[in-house]
C-alpha cells in the first residue's frame, strides 16, 4: 500500500508524541514495585477505567469482531460474549470489590491471602505464575503474528511482516520498560482517544456514503435481526456466495445451541474471576474496593460504544462501497481481510489517521501484557523465592530485565508459529478452559484447599491442551478451532472439577485461621457456613455478606445493559431506528435500575 506523505507524517507524529509520554513517567514509575506495577494506588479509577478499555481494543480482535458483524450480521454481537465480554459485569457487581479488598499485587500473591503458606497454597501459587507465564507469552506471540500481518498489508515499507513486528514491538517495549504501570496507563489514554477519534471519523464516513436501501440490498434475508431460533438462517447465494462456504466451515448454523454454549461457558469464565493478566492488574491498581467496582463498570461504557462504531462502520463500508474491493481480495474472499482492504481506500490523511489508532490499539494491549506478565516474575519468583529482602531498586531493575526476557521468548514463539489463529487460539482457549473450574471453587466454597486449586488447574490445563490438539495439527481457521473448542468446554471443565474436588477431599482442610482472615477481609457469599459462623463468634459485631440475591439480579441486569451499548451504535449505523428507540429506552432503564441496586449500594471503604 501506498501511503501519502500526510499519512505517514500522522504515524510518525503519533509514535514520537507516545514515547515521550512513556519516558516522562519513568523516574515516578522507578520508585518501588507498587509504583512500577500498580502505579502507587494513585491513578483515579476512570483514568484506569479508559486505560483497560484502550488495553482490550486490539487489532487482531477488531478485525476478528468485523467479521463476525459481516458475516452473521446483528447476531454477532452474541459471538464475542465466548471471552467473555461480560465478564465486566461480574467485575463491576462484586468480583473487583472481592478482588481489591485482598490489597495484593498480583493474582498469585492473592493465592497466599486464600491458601496461605501451605505445600498445597505454595503449589497452587507456582501454578498460577505458570499459567501467567505462560499465557503472557501466547499473547505476545499472538500479537507478533498479527501485528506483522496488519503491518505487512497496509505500511508502505518494503519490510517483511516479521520485521515490522519486531519493530514496533521494540519501540512499544522501550517505554513500557522504564514506565511501568504510570507509562502504561498515561499512553493507555492518549490511544483511547485517538482510536475514538478514528471511530467516530468511519462511523461518520459509513453513514454519508451509505443509504438503508443499499444496506438492505446487500445483505440476505434476517442479516439484520437479533433476534434467532435453532438455526442460523443466513443466506449470501445471491450476495457473496463465498460466505455460505465460510458458514459451513464454522458449523455454526445450530446457532441457538452455540449461544447457549456460549452462555454458559461465558458466566462460568466470568464467576471464576479475572485471569491473572492486565485486567486484574487494573483492578488492584485502583485505591479502594469500590473504585475497583466503579472502574469495572466504566470500562464497558467507554469500550462498547467507539469500538462499535469502528467495527459496523468498516463492515458497512465493505458490503456497501467497497463490495468489489472485499469480494475480490487476492488469493479469495476473507471476511478477516474486510478491515485492511477497507482501510487502504480511505481518503488520504484519514487512513494514517486510522493506522494510527489501530497501531495505538496494539501497543496499548501489548504493553499492558509486557507490564502484568514481569509483575508475575518478580513479584512473585524473584523476590517471594529468591531475593526476598532486596531494595526497591533492586526490584525495579530486575523489572527491566525480565520485561526484555518475555519479550524475546514472545518473539521468538511468534517467529516459530506457523499459524497465528490456530496455534495461538489453541494456547490461550486451553490455558483459559483450564481456569475455570478451581477458580470458581476457590471463591465460594471454603472447604477448597490448595492442593485442590493445585490440582485443577494443571488437570484442567493439560486436557486442554491434549484434548483440542488434533484439530490444531488440522490447521484449520480460527472459527474452526474456537467452536470446537468451545464444544470440548464441558469435557475440560469436568476434568478439571474432579479433580479439584478429589483432591479436596482426600487433603485435610486448610488453616483455619488464614480462612477466617480471608472470609473477614473478603466477605463473599457462597458455602462459607462453618468459617462465617466461628468468625461471627469470635467478632459478633461482623456482617456476612448476604447480598447474593441482589448481586445475581445486577448481573442480569448488567448483562442487558452492556449489550444495549453494542446495540445503540449498531442500529444507528445501519439506520434501524426503531430498534434503535427500543434499545436507547432499555439502556435508560436498566442504567436507572443498576444507579439505584448497584451503585448506591457500593461501601465506602
């Protein structure tokens, strides 16, 4: 692709404002480990709160969530809840209130406030830094391969895609080095707004050069609904007669069993609690357990609404105005393609603007995996088991070094796969799949012991890697391998669940005394009886948390509620204003209902 001179100057401009953003906040970042990797508890929560939004709008996943709005029109919007998107909800409702009243910095540190000090706790401990480990490196390696990609269509360079990678990974990896979280977070911020700014620039590109009528007349029959029975429904013989093709591929079109999986697997995902990577990070970053809620809450609010703009008006742009260019892509139709084959079409001055916000999407999700993935080695290796009594200078230094190490372990992994959305979608589906079960256990039942998280967590990932393996040496596309994946769930979480209980239950009961000091720190609801019992005899003035009721309705209520911020950019786009009417007066009156059952009730803590 050939860029104009203004294009390239924007790209350039955007890259050397970022890095003097990153470096300004190095010497704040450098006091000690809290300053490095939380940003000293001293960054307000909707500067966390667009910071994690920026983090989660990435390219790959942009051009993954074009797709699936292009070929499954409205319903689409269901598909990405297999993360699942509205893991936010349970965050904002009570997990992030739960999660920062432990008042650690890591996800594995978290293990010894449950677990204690315990064989089983110090086992359960190394697991997670394993799974962090290991999972930051896929995302690294998963990004490498798709920033390459991305990079390799559309800048104007004679560079191979691997170079690129290395690039702009380096560049990205100078400032997140000697910034910390402070640098993360400030640079989270200025991409945020450059990538709404390009949002709202497509979104209003997409509404001027496109009619209702010709929407309507490039898309097939029930395209538009959101509506769905058992079956799919969707036919492009007479549109783009490739997409049937890609719809038997997926083997999707028993659609409402797949949203039921989906369902699911998502709640299960999201009661487990965040995976220890940046999301979690951002959640202990915050000052006080309600700033964790209020941030949760805010970070659908700022990522739905400009990310949805982007994705429905590239979508519209390539069905409607550059249909031949997306129809005719060399080597064949690819609904993954409609993103950069549009993007090369824009008017000049736009597209660098744009390039510029998606390249802002990428290191924004990078560098904040580069920060949580060295949180992990050092926090919870180098100075837990190896160096416990160094300087805090010492611990920031050994920061630098281990975020140059993951990053060349990530390279060199991006460099080996051959196929980034199998090989990498295969690691981080088993490695997530292997979550679930001993992290929901850990939370609502107090007779869960270390040896049990232990044991689920390492049966559970290594049946998801095992079991999803011949269909990654099929090396088929990404669609392929998810749903397979999603289908081989039950089986994975059943693994892992006996597991952990078995394990339970053949080990003694953990310390009484560390369940007790988590059950008051904590407070959640679940099977807590005996522990809530000997805690309120010993302090009869403790209140158990009896909001169970009241956090399940909020989560339902949520659940709508996010999904009307997806909605209301959608229909708008795509001139659906009746629907769009009903969706604003839904978002109105759950907003109302969440402000007075949710909000209100947060405690000032």
């Amino acid at each position: 692709m050939q860029l104009q001179p203004i294009d390239i100057g924007i790209i350039v401009g955007y890259i050397g404002v970022i890095m003097i953003a990153g470096f300004a906040m190095s010497k704040l970042a450098s006091r000690n480990l809290e300053s490095y990797f939380l940003g000293g508890h001293a960054v307000p929560w909707y500067v966390l709160g667009v910071a994690n939004a920026s983090g989660m709008f990435d390219i790959t996943g942009t051009m993954w969530l074009v797709m699936t709005i292009f070929v499954y029109g409205l319903r689409g919007v269901f598909l990405p809840w297999v993360w699942p998107v509205f893991n936010q909800v349970f965050l904002m409702v009570f997990l992030a209130v739960w999660l920062r009243r432990s008042g650690v910095m890591t996800g594995a540190e978290w293990i010894t406030t449950r677990f204690g000090e315990s064989k089983g706790a110090r086992l359960s401990h190394i697991s997670v830094v394993i799974f962090a480990i290991v999972s930051v490196i896929g995302f690294l390696a998963y990004a490498f391969k798709g920033i390459g990609k991305f990079s390799g269509i559309l800048l104007p360079w004679n560079l191979s895609d691997n170079q690129y990678a290395m690039i702009l990974m380096g560049v990205t990896s100078l400032y997140v080095i000697f910034g910390g979280m402070l640098s993360v977070t400030v640079t989270d911020v200025i991409q945020y707004i450059l990538m709404t700014i390009s949002s709202i620039f497509i979104a209003v590109i997409a509404f001027r050069q496109t009619t209702a009528e010709q929407i309507n007349a490039a898309v097939p029959d029930g395209w538009h609904n959101l509506l769905f029975g058992w079956k799919l429904n969707l036919d492009w013989s007479q549109h783009i007669p490739q997409i049937n093709e890609q719809l038997a591929n997926d083997g999707w079109e028993l659609f409402g069993i797949v949203f039921m999986i989906v369902l699911f697997k998502g709640i299960l995902n999201s009661a487990a609690g965040p995976a220890p990577n940046y999301d979690m990070q951002r959640v202990l970053s915050t000052r006080s357990p309600k700033e964790a809620a209020k941030m949760s809450g805010f970070v659908s609010v700022v990522l739905f609404m400009p990310r949805y703009l982007m994705i429905v008006g590239i979508t519209l742009l390539g069905l409607v105005v550059f249909k031949d260019v997306t129809t005719q892509m060399e080597g064949g139709f690819d609904a993954e393609k409609v993103l950069p084959s549009v993007i090369e079409h824009l008017p000049a001055g736009l597209t660098g603007f744009v390039l510029a916000g998606l390249l802002a999407a990428f290191m924004s999700t990078f560098s904040a995996t580069i920060n949580a993935g060295a949180s992990y080695v050092v926090n919870d290796l180098y100075k837990k088991h190896i160096n416990p009594n160094a300087p805090a200078k010492r611990y920031v230094y050994a920061s630098y070094i281990c975020s140059v190490l993951i990053l060349i372990v990530g390279i060199a992994f991006g460099m080996m796969t051959k196929s980034v959305n199998t090989v990498t979608q295969w690691i981080v589906n088993g490695l997530f799949g292997g979550y679930t079960a001993a992290n929901i256990l850990k939370w609502y039942w107090w007779r869960f012991n270390g040896f049990g998280y232990f044991s689920g967590m390492i049966s559970g990932i290594v049946a998801a890697i095992f079991l999803p393996l011949p269909l990654v040496l099929r090396d088929q596309n990404l669609l392929w391998n998810l749903e397979r994946n999603i289908a081989l769930f039950p089986i994975i979480l059943a693994i892992s669940l006996a597991a952990s209980v078995i394990a339970t239950l053949l080990t003694k009961a953990d310390d009484e005394e560390v369940l007790k000091r988590f059950y008051k720190q904590v407070r959640p609801w679940g099977f807590w009886g005996p522990i809530r019992a000997k805690v309120m005899q010993e302090d009869p003035s403790f209140r158990p948390n009896t909001a169970f009721g009241r956090d399940m309705t909020n989560v339902a209520v949520g659940i709508v509620w996010q999904l009307t911020l997806v909605l209301v950019p959608t229909y708008l786009l795509i001139r659906s204003y009746r629907n769009l009417g009903i969706t604003i007066a839904v978002l109105i009156v759950t907003s109302i209902f969440l402000r007075f059952n949710w909000y209100d009730k947060l405690e000032n803590e």
